[in-house]
C-alpha cells in the first residue's frame, strides 16, 4: 500500500489548477502545502493533495520527465471516473484512453486515462470487487 508519491511539474501553479479540478470528483479535496526549510536539506516545497486530512499526492517544482509515471486515482463509481475524465479534460489534459471497460484486466474494470500538462500518465479507476456494497 502507497503512502504518498511526488511528482516533480514543470509550473506548479499551473500543475495545482490542473489537479485540483481533476481531482474533486474523486473526492480529493483537501490541499495543503509545504515549505520544505521545515525538513532536512534540500527538502523540497511540496503542494500536497489528499482527502480527510491524509496528504497522498505531492508536487513539487522541478524537471518534468512526462511519461515516467503512472498514477491510478482510485474512483468509488463508473460516474466518477467519468466525471474525473471531463474535468481533466476541461482543465487541459489529453485523451489517452477515454472512459469505458478494460477487458484485457478484467470485464469489471472500468477507467479512463489522461496525459496531465508535463506528460504524465494518469488514470481514473472503478474497481467494483474493491468496494464493498
């Protein structure tokens, strides 16, 4: 189980804009930023996205390597997956994979992806076997 990841962004306030719309229908709401003279040396600022006070997704100003990561946000519905798809797309991402089934995974898979503005792979996933009803 992850804790937290950091992405490094080419424009962090553009980055912030971006996730922050893509990511309320996921029910990431919560922001929060840190100045990283609080930790150790070198510690990078970080502008941290989460839910119900637990920070899990962090960015930070930095050289952007685009397609080097893949994130998958956990959605609670096929809505929301599809919801995160238009806001991405509203907020400046590009299609990689518009919403529907994954049948190569498994018949009940059900996502959508995105390209974010540096090029990182994202992808909005529902998941039903994971949710209990």
């Amino acid at each position: 189980m992850l804790d937290h990841i950091f992405l490094a962004v080419s424009d962090i306030a553009r980055s912030i804009a971006f996730y922050q719309a893509a990511l309320v229908p996921l029910g990431i709401t919560d922001r929060l930023d840190y100045d990283g003279r609080n930790g150790p040396p070198g510690h990078p600022d970080l502008k941290g996205f989460g839910a119900n006070g637990r920070m899990v997704f962090w960015l930070r100003e930095g050289e952007a390597k685009g397609q080097t990561a893949h994130v998958g946000f956990v959605a609670r519905s096929r809505e929301a997956v599809d919801a995160a798809y238009a806001a991405a797309m509203a907020a400046g991402a590009t299609d990689s994979g518009a919403p529907g089934a994954r049948i190569h995974y498994d018949p009940r898979y059900y996502a959508a992806n995105v390209l974010d503005p540096d090029g990182y792979s994202l992808e909005f996933v529902f998941k039903p076997w994971q949710h209990p009803q």
